[in-house]
C-alpha cells in the first residue's frame, strides 16, 4: 500500500469536481483493493471527499517510521477498541491481501483490548474516587495524586 503521488493529486485538482471525486476513489481503490464506504457515500459530494482523501493521504505519508503492515495492524487494534465494525472488516480485508497472519492480527486485537480495558478502569476508578471516597482514607490524594484504586497518577492540574 502506498499514498497518492503529489503528481497525481495535481492532476486530479485538475478535474471537474465530479471527475475528480471519480478520479480519487480509483486511486483508493488502486491502493486499498477497495473503496472504503465512506469514501463511496461521499462520491456525490466531492467538496468534502476531495479535502478528506488528502487530509487522510496527507497524514499516512506522514508515517516514514512505520511499514505499511504495522500501520494496518495499528489500524486493525483501533477499529476492534473503537468497535467500528465496518472499520475493522475493511482493514481484516486489507490485512488478508497483505498476507499478515491470523495471529498476528489477533496479537493487535488483544493489545487493543488490554488498553481499551485499562483506559475503562482508569477512567471509572478516578471517578470512583472522586465522587464516592472511601470511607477509611482522607479526602486528600495523597502519593502524587494517585488514585485511591488503581495508583495511576492523576493527569488533573491542582
């Protein structure tokens, strides 16, 4: 996988708005092995799928230190965290065409997951702390502001 060319996005800026939005979802296409939906809910709309492919294009050439396989797999550990179910399939399509191997991909899912579980702990244990204090401890944080359940250090200005 790789971005669209600068050479090829002047030229598609080129284009009437409707042939460049045609334009650009071929190169999507060219690069994923599909057209993400979104991307085709928006080929009518080409005022805003025009700036979202370059903003999008502009971000992942951004990526000198990371191959392409990692930053599918990041993607994959995201979409399985965010729950986008539409996401995920997509990026599992692209995995397979990439040849990354199942276990590899489920290696992403669970580190998704330890930190999708880890950010509901720190997130609920600060507000358990907050809002209903354990009764045997002081109201006052102590150890840096660390919270009272987990020991995770508060990220709050006092």
């Amino acid at each position: 996988m790789t971005t669209l060319a600068f050479e090829d996005i002047g030229e598609i800026l080129k284009k009437e708005p409707d042939d460049a939005a045609k334009a650009v979802l071929k190169e999507v296409e060219s690069i994923y092995g599909e057209v993400p939906y979104i991307l085709q809910f928006m080929e009518d709309k080409p005022d805003l799928l025009i700036p979202k492919v370059l903003y999008d294009n502009s971000i992942m050439r951004e990526f000198k230190r990371l191959d392409q396989r990692t930053i599918e797999l990041i993607s994959i550990g995201v979409s399985a965290a965010l729950r986008c179910t539409h996401c995920l399939d997509m990026h599992l399509r692209v995995a397979k065409r990439m040849g990354i191997p199942r276990d590899e991909i489920f290696d992403a899912m669970l580190i998704a997951g330890t930190l999708s579980n880890a950010s509901v702990l720190a997130y609920g244990t600060r507000a358990l702390d907050t809002e209903v204090p354990a009764t045997d401890r002081s109201s006052k944080k102590s150890n840096n502001d660390e919270c009272h359940v987990c020991e995770i250090p508060t990220m709050e200005d006092d």
